[in-house]
C-alpha cells in the first residue's frame, strides 16, 4: 500500500529534501499504528485499534493475538501468521489487493 510516510520514532510526517511529504511503502507503519492505537482513537472508526499497551502485564496472549487477527482483518490485510516466537511478535499479514 502506498501512502504518506511517518517517522518510525516520533510519528510526525516525513519530509524530503523540497520540502515535499515522502510517499512509499506504508503497510508496516499501518500495522504498528494499528495495535498501538487504542478504541476511541480514530474520529471517523471508534472500534478500530488493538491498544498493545493494555496487554503488556497480560499472562495470556491468545486475547491479544485475536484482537490483532481481528483488527487486521477488518483493515483488509489477509492473515497468513500472527504468532509470538522468542518473544517478538511476528506478522504475515498483506493487504488484499
């Protein structure tokens, strides 16, 4: 998915050397906004957003991986994986074209 581009660390839009918002690839930076977003946070989708920070002192995390699976979904990506291995949560999740 092409989109405009934010920075990884502070979320503000990226600009080129012209002055211009840089455009590219945004299907991960779409993910993370995803689940870090909590529901409320988008105006115009109230029920959109995984809220990860809620689940970080969670003892289970098949709730969180299916809040994740289901957020995603509904997003329009196809789920191929979503698993946590060694502690790092791992995604294969495209958009459907």
């Amino acid at each position: 998915m092409i989109d405009i581009l934010l920075d990884t660390t502070s979320n503000d839009l990226l600009i080129d050397a012209t002055g211009n918002c840089k455009i590219g690839n945004s299907e991960q930076q779409h993910q993370a906004l995803l689940l870090l977003f909590d529901k409320g946070s988008l105006k115009e989708n109230p029920d959109t957003g995984v809220g990860a920070f809620k689940y970080l002192e969670a003892e289970q995390t098949a709730t969180f991986l299916r809040e994740v699976r289901m957020q995603f979904a509904n997003d329009g990506m196809q789920i191929n994986q979503i698993v946590f291995d060694n502690n790092k949560l791992l995604i294969d999740a495209p958009y459907n074209d």
